[in-house]
C-alpha cells in the first residue's frame, strides 16, 4: 500500500517538558509506521460514488485506482486478473500516479498508447511492468523495458510517445477522478454493483475475501434482477 497523504498530530510544547516528551513521541511514531507497514489500508471515505458502478450491461465489476510503479499494486495485481477471469466480469483500471514515484506516470502513459493499438495490448503491457517492476529502477529502464515489449509485439516505438500530451492529459483526468472519489492510497479496489439489493459498491480492503465479496455481489444482483422481472 502506498499512502498518498500522511497525517500528523501537532505536539504541544514548552521549556521543561520538551525533552522529556520527544523519546515518547518517537516510540509513539515508530510503533504507527510499523502498524502503517502490516495493517491493512483504511477504508476509503468516499465524496462522490459517481465512477463506483460497472460498466453499461454488467451487474459487477472491479474497479481499481493503480499506480504502475506501487510494489502493493503489482501485488494485487494477479488476483484481480484471476478474479475477473474467473468470475468474466469487468476489471475497470484506472491510474493514480503518486507523485514521489519518478517512472509511474510515463508508464501510464506507455499504457494508454498501447491500448491505441488495443485494449489488450495495453493491458498486457500493464501487467508485464508489475511482474517486473523491481527490474525498473528509473525512467531510462522503463524506456528500455519498453521497447524490448514494443519489439516482442512487432511494434516500432515512437521517440515521443504522446507529442501532443492527448494520453497524459486522459491519465491526469483519471488521477482528478479519483481525487473526487476521496481516493488516500494505492491500490484501491472496489466491488462495484447495479441494480443491487445489496451495497452499490464496497470496498476491498482485505484482499483474502475478494472472491466472498465478488459471490455476495453476483448473488445480490441476480435476486434484484429476477425481482425486477417478476414484476413486469
């Protein structure tokens, strides 16, 4: 998990008891950075659910906010593919590049040119970078890394990707989306609903039970559904 803010909490101070207090505050930190490292992301207070639903003619799908260069993304990544395969339902991607992270948005933007030659394509490039994320290391290797995709696909990569900024301009619109949403950190998943007599979208929090959400999600929607033809 990658966080995108991180929040302090202000520390009163004064002459005599400075000292005294900074050990204390110190444990205190270290002990939160450790909970940070191992406990599980808090949930998502969400502002505007707009984007949280399937695709048109899908009951359920999986929506995601990626960063290409976040270690925790590229761990979620092969249960979210299994999960979609499994269940054929849509896996909607959308990027979040962190800005501390100095290749994630040119890889964004790789990915989006890939998808103009098509969506798979584009996909495949997305899912290749995570599984050899610790390989690239700076801009330059992601360049090279690239390029040797380009050219295992028959592909000629252009010197300048996206001259007019169309691409970066679309992964920029995503990342203002999921401002919108409320979105604090990398990965973050969600089931997501329609026409549910259920929850419209939730949450995937603890990734061990995506496929108990997924089942709980089909199974909502296909009661609503056959409630819905029943009563025409």
């Amino acid at each position: 998990m990658h966080q995108l803010f991180a929040r302090f909490v202000p520390v009163r101070r004064n002459r005599a008891g400075l000292l005294g207090l900074l050990p204390a505050a110190l444990l205190l930190a270290a002990a939160a950075a450790a909970h940070a490292q191992f406990a599980p992301p808090p949930s998502t207070q969400v502002h505007d659910p707009s984007a949280l639903r399937p695709p048109a003619g899908a009951r359920v799908a999986i929506v995601e906010f990626e960063d290409m260069e976040c270690p925790d993304c590229a761990n979620a990544n092969p249960l979210l593919k299994e999960a979609a395969a499994k269940y054929n339902i849509p896996w909607v991607r959308h990027d979040f590049p962190l800005a501390f992270h100095s290749w994630s948005m040119q890889a964004a933007v790789n990915a989006r040119w890939f998808d103009t030659k098509s969506k798979k394509l584009g996909d495949d490039y997305r899912d290749l970078v995570f599984a050899n994320q610790p390989s690239i290391v700076d801009p330059n290797g992601l360049r090279q890394f690239t390029e040797k995709f380009a050219q295992s696909h028959g592909i000629a990569l252009p010197f300048a990707i996206d001259p007019q900024g169309k691409l970066a301009a679309e992964v920029k619109a995503d990342y203002a989306l999921g401002q919108r949403i409320g979105i604090e950190h990398t990965p973050t998943i969600w089931v997501v609903t329609a026409n549910s007599k259920g929850a419209p979208f939730i949450e995937v929090v603890d990734r061990s039970k995506l496929f108990q959400l997924i089942d709980q999600a089909l199974a909502d929607t296909r009661s609503a559904a056959s409630a819905k033809t029943a009563h025409r």
